[in-house]
C-alpha cells in the first residue's frame, strides 16, 4: 500500500469516527430531552405558572412536586395511589393473559398441528386490519351489552384483543427454534399434550414469552383512549387523568409531571429485568422473516 | 411446516381444541363481533355525504396522509440507517443504546405531555434553547397548521423510531460477518456494501415492517390528541382523532365510525400485501 493511499484512509477513518461522534451526541440530545423536561419542570417548587419560564435548567430544584404526589396532597392528585393501583392492575392482567392465550394458541397451531389451524392465526392478523382507535364506538356499546360497563375488565379485554395477534406472531416465529422431534420423544414417554406444553414448550420459549409479556405491557400502559372512553372518573387510571388534564394551565404541573415520572417507572424497570430474554428473541425472530 | 402430515386423533385433538378455545372467544367477542358492528354502524350512505360536507374531513384526511406518510416512511429510513450505527462496535456506542431505547419503554400519555410544554411557546423547553442558542424567539407552534401537524409527526417518529432500529439491529446482527468480507473483497465497501449485501438482505423485513407500520400509524391517536391537542381549530386532526371527536364531543356516533371507516380502501389492500408477504417468507401464520 502506498503511503498516500494509507493516509487516506487514515483521514476517512478519522472524518468517520467524527461523523459518529455528532451522531451520538445529535441522538443523546434527541432521546433525553422530552424527559429532561419532564424532569425540569417536575423539579420546580413553585405551584402555578412559574413551571414554565422558559428556563433551561432548575434554578431552585425542589422534590416538592414528588412529595405532594406521594402523599396525594397536590390538587388533581387526590386519588393517585387507587389510580396507579387500576394501572397496575389492567396493565399486569393484560400481561398475563396475553402470554396465556397466545402461548396455548401457538402451541395448539404450530406444535400439535391442529388442522386449519393455520387459519386461525391469519385470522389473528386480520383483527389489524381496522386499528384500535377505530373500534372505540362499538366497543363501547359492546362493553355495554356484556355488562362491562366501567368496569376495568372491559379496558384488559380491548389490550388482549390487540396484544395477542402480534404475540403469537412473534411466538410461532421463535417456536421453529424448538425442533419438533423434542416433542416426539416426550410423547413416546408417554406425556400428554398438557405435559408437554408446561414442562417443554414454556421453558423454552422464555425469552419469546418474556418479549410479549412487555410488549403486552406497555401496550396496556401507553394507551389513554380505551381506559378514557370505557371508565367512569371514580375508575380512571393515571394516565387518562393526565391526558385530561393536559392543556390546563393552572394544573401543579410540578407535581403532575412527578406524577408522570413516577408513572413511567415500572415498564423501565420491568425492561430492564428482562433485557437479556429481549435481545435473545428479537435476534432469533429476525433470523425467520 | 407440514401440517396434515399427522392427523390428530383422541385426547390430542381435545386438547388442541381446548387451547385454542381462549383465543377464539377473544377473537369472537372483542374483534369480529365489534368489527361488524362498526361496519353495520357505518354502512348508512348518506353517512358519506355528511363527511364529505364537512370541510374539517378533508383537512383531516390531508392531514393523515400526511402524518402516517412522513411519520412512517422517515422512521423506516432512519431506523433503517441508525441500526447500522450501532453495529459499530465502540463500548459507547454500546452505551447509547439504552439511552436511545428509552423513548419507546416511556408511557406514551407522559411524552406526549412533556412534547406539548416543551412547544407550547416562550415558556416552553425548545424556545427556550433557542433563544439561549440563536438568539430568536421560537414561534408558537401549535397557532399553525404545518407546525402542529410537524410536532405530531416528529413527536410520533420520537415514540417509534427506537423500536424499529432494534428490529433492524436485530437483522443485521443475524447478517453473517463473512458475507461482508465477501463483499470487501470484491471491493465494496461503506456504502456500496450497504447497497448490494446490507438491503437486499433486509429489504423484505424492511417491507414488512412499513406495511406493519402504516397500520399502526393510520390508527394513531394518543400522540396527535396529547400533542398538537388537533388544533387549531381542528387544522391537525387525523381520522383516529375526528372520529373521537365526532363520537363523542359532537354526539354523532354513526358519522364517528364512517369517518374512520372511510379509511377501509387503504387499510384492506395493506393487509392483504401482508399476509401475502408473510406467507412467502415461508411464516406459516
């Protein structure tokens, strides 16, 4: 290689690492700065305006905000804990049926080969045809004639509707991992479907199980306008009041955006329990397609 | 997968019933039976004629278009791009990662708030770094159509864009080292190995993923309701968001669901191209 040829490349190498440097340093900001605002202004001691002074760092930081939502003092806080407790609730029951049905579903299809089975799956995709936000109106009334009126099952049947399509696509991709002859040996031993399904399939598909249980999650976390439409106020969850009230200026917003700190937690850390399981399925499945 | 190759027979068959059992009364009672509820709520002509009198629909649709347009097809490209960063192999880099994946592990209804106060003029976070960076007064964002509608979008592609890179970080990390080394001893190397090993490879997940998105994204409500709030004056409303307001702040629940449903001749030939493609790449769903 001629020194000048070497040179060269040695400047690109250079332009390059540069170049990914402001990358880095464009994305760092991107990604932080809605949350650093949240922080900014949940820091803020003051109640009224003053949260928004355009400032750009707290000039008197202050965890007032976060005490006031703790012990439920601030105004529009009052019921806080019993609506973190409904979040908490929906979100968790949306996580473990959407594991149960998809996993037994995907098992029935993919591992026992249940004839036209297969089109039950399809079928499965075809419930995205319509988007959620679009079926609001007739679950409602829906919900109505099933006496689910306002009741928090109403909101954990709409999340397991829209979670499993996408859950058991993810199960039967990372299920072709499992070799079918598995199966074979254990029936020859004699263990019956359900033994099969419990003491084979479970423990292995963990990490694909552990994607959809977060996935399943944070669906039922993120989503405002189910809980809004088929909940009375006395049964909201934190994140419809939030929404709410989310134009209105004369909110504690100091305490509000505590509130929405406090609120954004348990998926973080659920994620971050399950990183590994995470990685590992989403590298398999991609492997599928 | 071959399916048919056994026949199921006694007790399996029982239990293959009994498992699918769950899904089907889901499927049954909270996806068909709605479905067709808001097709038969929907099916009155004169429905149509309303919508199309209302000159609110067609800003909306304009404004959809334009919203599942760029928000999905610019998130697809840079995820596209970003996931490459990543693969660099600098500890980091490896750091970043999380930081850039928060986004989309944060509670949508939140982000959207803090997105609305960081925008919302003088006081907010962005015009403030403005004018302590630039020396200029930001506008008022959500006082103009195109301004709002582009706080939606860029809202939007915020939320997403880390899942999607992670899908794509995920594909390539699957892609063999030795297929580059190939291609690097043929003399291609950063963007021309980008172009004939890197997209090939991904193109068909790459297809799949955008259609899988413009459903998803067509269906958008939390970000446009919390963000541009679908003012002024209702200029940045999407179908998800008009149809709310129609069924439920204007008490016109049928005109609601029309509005929505007049969507229907995008949606269906999307899903269509789905399953097709889902079926090719040999995923017997």
């Amino acid at each position: 290689m001629s020194l000048a040829r070497g040179r060269r490349t040695r400047h690109r190498e250079i332009l390059t690492e540069a170049g990914s440097m402001v990358l880095g340093a464009v994305l760092f900001v991107w990604s932080l700065l809605p949350v650093y605002n949240m922080l900014l202004i949940a820091l803020d001691p003051e109640e009224g305006e003053i949260e928004f002074a355009g400032n750009l760092w707290p000039s008197e930081p202050s965890l007032d905000g976060f005490l006031e939502t703790v012990t439920q003092e601030a105004r529009y806080l009052e019921d806080f804990w019993s609506q973190f407790g409904n979040s908490v609730y929906i979100g968790l029951l949306t996580m473990v049926l959407t594991v149960l049905i998809s996993s037994l579903t995907s098992f029935a299809v993919g591992r026992l080969r249940l004839g036209r089975g297969s089109l039950l799956t399809s079928a499965a995709l075809l419930t995205y045809a319509i988007p959620a936000a679009f079926l609001i109106v007739p679950y409602y009334r829906i919900m109505h004639s099933y006496g689910l009126a306002d009741s928090l099952w109403a909101v954990v049947a709409a999340q397991v509707t829209f979670a499993t399509p996408f859950a058991i696509l993810i199960m039967q991709l990372y299920a072709r991992l499992i070799p079918l002859e598995l199966d074979d040996v254990a029936r020859i031993d004699g263990a019956s479907a359900l033994q099969v399904y419990l003491r084979i399939y479970l423990p292995l598909m963990a990490p694909a199980l552990a994607v959809v249980a977060f996935y399943a999650l944070l669906l039922a976390w993120n989503d405002y306008l189910y809980p809004a439409v088929l909940l009375s106020p006395r049964n909201m969850t934190v994140a419809v009041v939030q929404g709410q009230l989310f134009t209105d200026t004369d909110a504690p917003w100091n305490a509000m955006m505590a509130a929405a700190i406090i609120y954004v937690l348990p998926p973080l850390a659920l994620l971050f329990a399950l990183r590994r399981y995470v990685v590992a399925s989403l590298t398999t499945v991609n492997s599928g397609i | 997968m071959p399916s048919g190759a056994r026949r199921l027979h006694g007790p399996d068959f029982a239990w293959a019933i009994a498992f699918v059992v769950p899904y089907a009364v889901v499927v049954v009672a909270f996806a068909a039976y709605p479905i067709g509820y808001a097709l038969w709520m929907a099916s009155r002509p004169s429905l149509y004629a309303d919508l199309v009198a209302d000159r609110l629909y067609l800003t909306t649709v304009i404004n959809t278009l334009f919203f599942v347009g760029l928000g999905v097809n610019l998130k697809m490209f840079l995820a596209l791009l970003l996931s490459g960063f990543f693969m660099r192999r600098r500890r980091w880099i490896r750091a970043l990662l999380p930081i850039f994946i928060l986004p989309w592990a944060l509670a949508a209804v939140q982000a959207c708030i803090s997105f609305h106060w960081m925008l919302i003029g003088e006081q907010g976070l962005v015009d403030g770094v403005l004018a302590a960076l630039f020396g200029i007064d930001g506008p008022i964002w959500f006082n103009n159509r195109w301004l709002g509608l582009g706080s939606n979008i860029v809202a939007y592609i915020w939320k997403w864009l880390p899942f999607w890179t992670l899908i794509f970080l995920a594909a390539r990390m699957t892609i063999p080292r030795r297929i580059y080394e190939a291609a690097v001893v043929d003399g291609a190397t950063g963007l021309r190995s980008f172009i004939h090993v890197t997209f090939p490879l991904l193109a068909n997940l790459y297809l799949l993923c955008t259609l899988l998105s413009t459903l998803w994204t067509l269906g958008e409500f939390t970000t446009v309701y919390l963000v541009s709030g679908g003012g002024p004056a209702g200029s940045t409303e999407v179908l998800a968001t008009l149809g709310f307001r129609y069924a439920f702040d204007a008490s016109k629940p049928a005109l609601g669901v029309a509005a929505v449903m007049s969507a229907l001749p995008v949606l269906i030939p999307i899903v269509i191209l789905l399953m097709r493609r889902l079926q090719t790449s040999e995923l017997q769903l």
